[in-house]
C-alpha cells in the first residue's frame, strides 16, 4: 500500500517508515509482551523513534492499529503531532 504513497508524499516531506516490534522487518527479538499487551508501548516505540532522528512536530499517517498507535501517541502528546485535515498533499493521496 505504502509504496505507492511515499514517493509523492517525499516530495514535499522527509518520510520516516518503520516496522512496529513483532512485525514486518523488526527485531523480533526486541518483543516484550509486558510492554507490547497494550497499545502504549507501541506508541513509546514512536517517541523513541522520534528522539533517536531528533525529530518533532510531526505528521503521522497510519492505517488501521497504526492509525490507532498514532492517535494514542497524539493523545499522551499532544504537541509532539500535527493533526491537519487541510493540507492538500497527504488529502490528495487518500481520494
């Protein structure tokens, strides 16, 4: 699904993917069920991600339990995402 996506959106944007812990690419190693059994840990892979890149002010874009990790994240911190239904880029790609 992403790959169609990204290119368009990196003309405008810096573009960070990244697989969640226990999916995709990632280390599967690095699951721990005690911090991954909510939807939290997910969200502080986000901030961890983002302090590692010295990256702030963001727009995330997820799709479905992403979506969900990065409304939660939007949730605990507010600041740390932009939410911008007007930008006619990221609209345009999702018609």
């Amino acid at each position: 699904m992403w790959h169609r996506i990204i290119p368009e959106l990196q003309k405008e944007y810096k573009v960070i993917t990244f697989d969640y812990t226990g999916a995709g690419l990632s280390d599967a190693s690095a699951y721990e069920e005690s911090r991954y059994a909510a939807i939290s840990g997910y969200s502080m892979d986000i901030v961890e991600i983002l302090d590692e890149m010295n990256t702030s002010n963001i727009h995330f874009i997820g799709h479905s339990v992403s979506g969900m990790i990065g409304g939660r994240r939007g949730c605990e911190a507010p600041r740390s995402l932009r939410i911008n239904n007007h930008d006619r880029t990221i609209r345009s790609l999702f018609k």
